[in-house]
C-alpha cells in the first residue's frame, strides 16, 4: 500500500488537534511539498480542488502503517472528502463546490 501523505491543513506541523498528534506519532516528516490546484477555506479548514489551476504547499509524510493510519484519517476528514492519488501520495480533495470566494490565492493555508 501507498505509504506517502500529503497534508496541506489541519494535519501539517505545529497542528496540535488529536489527528494531526496521531499523524505525527505514526509517520516521518519527509518534508515540505507543492502540488497542483488549489484550496479554498470552508469553515475552519481548507479544502483542495485539483482547479482550477494553481499550487498548494503543505508537507509529506510517510506513514509507519498506512493501514490504519489512513482509516482513521478517513474518518476524520469526513464525507465531504476522498483519498486520492496526487503525484505519488494520497491527498484529500474536497468533493462539495467550494463556497464563492473562499479559494486561498497563496495556496498556503498557513498564510491565510
């Protein structure tokens, strides 16, 4: 199984919710990463769309037991989200349309 993460919210470094401490305990900080498309602020979390166009920073991660890990990280991100693969590691993508005008034009959550 794919062991390789990509997390460009609530789940990168310096997170301290209960997910992201599980993700942090169960895989290796590769480092961080950019990938195509975009993200958008929906609530309080972003939300990823492969577009239009654009680049998402965030990190990668390699998860010690893929497995369980991601079941549990599945769980968290809900319904509205589904793993992919995106340039050799999962990624959730949002699924819903984003609410008008929320799309991060830094493609950095952290710099909101």
């Amino acid at each position: 199984m794919l062991d390789l993460l990509f997390v460009y919210g609530t789940l990168r470094s310096g997170f301290e919710n209960p997910y992201a401490r599980l993700l942090h305990s169960e895989a290796e900080l590769i480092g961080p990463a950019t990938v195509g498309g975009s993200i958008y602020r929906v609530r309080h979390y972003p939300a990823y769309r492969n577009h239009p166009d654009g680049e998402v920073r965030g990190e990668v991660w390699r998860l010690k037991n893929p497995e369980m890990t991601l079941r549990v990280l599945d769980d968290y991100e809900g319904e509205d989200f589904e793993r992919v693969v995106v340039n050799g590691h999962w990624l959730y993508r949002y699924l819903p349309v984003p609410p008008a005008g929320s799309r991060i034009l830094s493609g950095d959550f952290l710099s909101r």
